[in-house]
C-alpha cells in the first residue's frame, strides 16, 4: 500500500517537472482543447484517487465497499478510454501541423502519467480486497461494457 502511494506521489513529481519545464526558458505553449483535456483528465483521477483512498480505508478485510469498488472500475475504465481518445486527437493535430511537436510531447507525456496514478490509483483500492488481477480487470472490461 505504501508503495502504491509512493509511486503516486512519484508520479505527481514527474508532472510537476513536466510543468517546471514548460514554465522555464522553453517556450511551449499548449493549445487550448490540450488543456482542456488535461483539466478533463486531472479530474477524473483526482475523483478516481479519492475514492481509491476512501475505499481503502473503509476495507477491513471482512467488509468491502462493492458500490465504490464497482464505481472505481467504471471511472477507471472511462480514464483508460479518455487517454485513448486524447492520444488520437493529439495525433490528429500534430499530422495537421496544428502543435508544436515539443509541446505536444509535453501533452502526451502529461496524459500517460495522469493514466498511471489512475492504475495505482485502482490498486490502492483493491490493495486489502480478495480479488486478484484478472477479476480487477474483468469488473473493469464489464464496466466499460455497461457504459456503452
């Protein structure tokens, strides 16, 4: 669990020196959407990580919180989703020519380490309960499935 929460806080470094960077003597400016979905994604994580932490901390290892673990599986699974699509619209821009390529990896940089506070995130919940990794992954799968 510590761990878990060690590699978050990690995590959470690399963004700040991704920023640090972007403030510094490189000038690289993000497009408006870009931040957009950056704000759009620091949300759902924030959200995802709170719950993950409220969860944890109501597990006993007799009681589980199901509704929240069920809720974090659904969000985890749109967060999956929600890189997926930025990645593209990312890609998209870049092949137009419409961001500077070094802001761009700014941005994508940014959307992957979002997406993996987002796993431990989800690890963090699921750390005290019984189920392992394939029924984590296919309550996420069913999740996904449902939302659609």
């Amino acid at each position: 669990m510590l761990l878990m929460i060690s590699n978050v806080s990690v995590i959470t470094q690399k963004i700040l020196l991704i920023l640090q960077k972007q403030r510094s003597n490189i000038t690289l400016d993000l497009l408006e959407m870009q931040k957009e979905e950056i704000k759009k994604m620091y949300t759902a994580v924030s959200k995802l990580l709170k719950l993950s932490l409220e969860c944890f901390m109501e597990q006993d290892g007799v009681n589980k919180p199901e509704e929240k673990l069920a809720e974090i599986a659904i969000l985890e699974a749109s967060i999956d989703k929600m890189e997926r699509r930025y990645q593209k619209h990312h890609i998209k821009r870049l092949a137009k020519g419409e961001c500077e390529p070094r802001a761009g990896l700014l941005f994508s940089d940014m959307l992957s380490e979002l997406e993996r506070i987002a796993d431990h995130s989800v690890n963090i919940a699921y750390s005290m309960s019984d189920e392992d990794e394939d029924e984590i992954l296919a309550a996420e799968s069913e999740a996904l499935t449902a939302k659609n």
